[in-house]
C-alpha cells in the first residue's frame, strides 16, 4: 500500500483534528473498564482473557461477550502509558488514523486514487466518528475495522498466503468483537462467481468462525449473544434504530451516549424505501455490492433485540465500519459538486468533529449532553450525580439522586448504584443519619462487604456526630 502525499496530508490533518482529545479524561466505561480493572493492570492475568468473558472483573456483569484480543489491547496500552489518559487517547488517534489509511486501500481497489482519497476524507472526517475517536473504551472498533478491511482486500487477490494473511485477520476479528461473524458473508457475496468455486475460496473464514463458535460456547456456555433478564421484545424497536441509523449518517449533530428510542413501525416509511434503494444500487456493479453489504450487515448483530435493551440499541460507535459503506457510496457522488462545496462541506465535518468530541471530555459533558436529549434519562442524572459527587459537589448530587430513587427503576443493580452515592454526598457532608439509610437500602438490594463497613463505621460513631 503506497500513499501519495495528499493521502499522507490528510492522515496528517485527521490526527490534528483530533488531538484534542488527548486532554480528555477516562470516562463511563473506561472506570469499570480500565482505571478499576485489576485484569488489565498485570501480565498475569493475560492467559485468562482467553478463559472468560470481558467483564470478568465484575461478577454481577452478565456473561455475553467473549473478548481477548480487546483485552489483550488495553493490557498493552496499561503496560506502555499506565493510567496516563493523554497516551490512551493518543493511541485511539493513531487507531483512527489506520482506519482511515484502510479506507482508502479498500476503495482504491476499484476507483481512482482521487476518488479513494475523497472516500477517505469522507470517513476520516466524520462526526458520528466522535464517540468512537474519544472514548477510549471503544478502541476495538478502529482495530475491528483495520483488520477486516485488510481481510477483505487480500482475499480479492490470488495466491495462498493472502488466503492465509486473509483468514488470520479475520480471526484476530472474531477475538477483538463477536459482530466480525458476519464478515464471511460479505466475502463470500463480494467474491461471488458460482456456488462451488465461491464456496471453496471461502471455506477457510467458515471454518474459523465454526471453531470460533465452539470456543465461546466452551467459555461462555452459549453461541449467540443474549441476555437473560429481556422482556418479550417490541420488534417495531428494529426499523426505529435503523431510521436512527441512517438519520446519523446524513445529519451526525447533537449525538451522545444515551438515546431513548419511542418504537414505531412509522419509521419503516424512511427505513423501506432507504433499504430498497440500496438493493438497486447493489446490483450496479461489484464496488456499489460492496459498499451497500458493509453498510447494512454489520448492523445486523447490533438489532439484536435479545441481548440489547432499547436504551442500548442505538449507538453511534455501531456504525463506525457501517461508515465506510456510506462513504463509498458517496464518494464517487461528489466528483458532480463544485469544488468550493465541498470544500465547505469539509470544512463543517471538521467543526462538527471538534464540537462532537467535546461531548466525551469530561463525565459532566458526557452526562449533560445526555440531559439535553432527555432531560428524564435515569442513566443520564445517575451518571452525572457520579460526576458531581467526585468533584465534591455534593450538594448538586443529592439534589438530582432524591427524587430519582423514588421513581421506578430498571434494575436493583442501577438503584443500589443511586442508593450508595446519595450515601456517599451524605456522609462527606456530615448528614450520618441519611447515609446510614441509604447505605441500609443498598445493602438491603445486594449485600456486600464494603457496604457493611460503612454502615459499621457510621454506627459505631458517637451518636452526637450523628
């Protein structure tokens, strides 16, 4: 792969557009995740990301996601920069900008390098992209994206050992994210001649994910990715993310963590003509083909109404690999707009990137942008009673848990998390009745060892301090 020096430029300004982010702190699940995440933090326990699933730390997390080479990643990332957040972000820059280096690979395989280079800048540029280019936790998506990308360009070419290096990548995907299952469809149509000779150069990728298949049964105790605790799902939920979806990839403003989606089968008025559009235009050629298969099936996993909640099923970082499809299909488009328009659209993708990536600076902006969207979210006031009551804003903290705790919630989970930081912001302001009670509440929810020594300390406490 050769680049010439405007692709070298732009891999350069995509790094400067980002570099802000390298100010940013560790946040949501970068806590759990990372900074109090014994499992990463020591060699010793590598051998055992390949023996359990990714939240192993946790017991209470639900057994679903099978994940070594991710965690192999962050312990990397801990051995080099420790708990120094400006070298993870730097690193996740870096991702990024390999990302788009594939982009352009990928595309340069049936279009000219202009137009390889408009695709990339395209991706490289944006803003949905901002969730998944500031928040550490979501380093695995450019590194899914470099190594399937890779895959698929070396299985197009002849000889074994691109079939080999081919099959490699994909394996490493399948051990860096459960949604690379679906890449052996999109070879296996891309490289589509007849049923035999297809089959037969696309035997090894089902191999591998059947042996893949095998070992996260043995691991985890199942094949497919599910949740235990679902209600009967609401399938109407299904062409309401998908109308998210394709509005975010047309219109990225105002984005966030936390959405709550209201099902409609209204949105199957955007999703069916959207979809049967795209079919038209799989059938133009093998680059159009491409293009519309990674845009649609690697949104196939993440609809998965049984392992996700509703609150969960839109996620901006899932359409990170969908991107490249878009941007394929949107590329070639632009050699009919004047150049000043697109450099004015380059130039608002730029600002939209900044203005998107501030959003995970910080829990506060990560929470209160949350609130902005919906100004009820439990996730969201929890979340930013957390931020408040770790800046020693106490007050502020307790002013929004309150009235939370009285309203119906999802999970006993989510509340003994309210439960214990109004215990908290109690106990520093020196209100030991209060956080006795709620520090009571929690352990009453799920008994624990560090719970019950608060709650010894604050009674063994003389009662005038009380």
């Amino acid at each position: 792969m050769v680049f010439r020096r405007p692709m070298i430029l732009l891999l350069g300004f995509t790094a400067l557009t980002f570099i802000g982010t390298c100010t940013f702190q560790f946040v949501y699940d970068d806590n759990l995740q990372i900074v109090e995440n014994p499992h990463v933090q020591a060699w010793h326990f590598a051998p055992s990301y390949f023996t359990r699933h990714v939240w192993a730390q946790d017991p209470d997390a639900p057994h679903q996601y099978y994940r070594p080479l991710f965690l192999l990643i962050l312990r990397l990332l801990h051995a080099v920069f420790g708990l120094w957040s400006p070298g993870w972000h730097f690193a996740l820059v870096l991702c990024h900008v390999g990302a788009v280096a594939c982009v352009y690979w990928l595309v340069q395989q049936w279009k000219s390098p202009q137009t390889a280079l408009t695709a990339a800048a395209l991706f490289a540029l944006h803003p949905v992209h901002a969730e998944v280019v500031s928040w550490v936790s979501a380093i695995g998506e450019p590194c899914l994206l470099i190594v399937l990308i890779g895959s698929l360009v070396l299985v197009r070419r002849p000889g074994t050992w691109n079939l080999v290096a081919a099959s490699v990548l994909y394996a490493l995907g399948l051990l860096l994210k459960e949604t690379a299952v679906i890449w052996p469809f999109v070879i296996f149509v891309v490289l589509y001649e007849d049923l035999g000779r297809t089959i037969r150069r696309t035997l090894p990728f089902w191999g591998i994910t059947a042996a893949y298949l095998l070992i996260r049964a043995a691991v985890l105790g199942d094949v497919v990715v599910s949740a235990n605790d679902r209600s009967t799902p609401d399938f109407a939920l299904i062409p309401t993310a998908l109308g998210h979806y394709f509005f975010h990839l047309v219109w990225p403003v105002k984005l966030s963590e936390f959405y709550f989606l209201h099902a409609s089968w209204m949105y199957l008025v955007v999703v069916i003509p959207v979809l049967a559009g795209l079919i038209w235009v799989a059938g133009e050629g093998q680059y159009q083909r491409t293009a519309v298969l990674i845009l649609l099936l690697p949104l196939v996993p993440v609809l998965n109404l049984k392992a996700l909640r509703s609150e969960s099923l839109l996620q901006d970082r899932y359409l990170y690999i969908p991107s490249v499809g878009f941007v394929m299909l949107i590329a070639p488009l632009l050699k009919l707009v004047p150049k000043p328009a697109v450099a004015i659209l380059m130039l608002a993708m730029i600002a939209g990137c900044i203005r998107e990536s501030k959003t995970w600076s910080d829990s506060e902006h990560l929470y209160g942008r949350a609130l902005e969207l919906s100004p009820t979210d439990q996730r969201a006031r929890d979340g930013l009673a957390r931020a408040y009551a770790k800046q020693g804003r106490y007050g502020e903290a307790i002013n929004i848990l309150e009235p939370l705790v009285k309203e119906p919630q999802p999970s006993a989970r989510r509340l003994q998390q309210s439960f214990m930081t109004l215990a908290y912001s109690h106990e520093q302001m020196g209100h030991s009745e209060q956080a006795l009670a709620y520090y009571t509440a929690a352990d009453n929810l799920y008994p624990r060892p560090d719970i019950e020594q608060h709650i010894r300390a604050l009674q063994a406490a003389p009662a005038s301090s009380r």
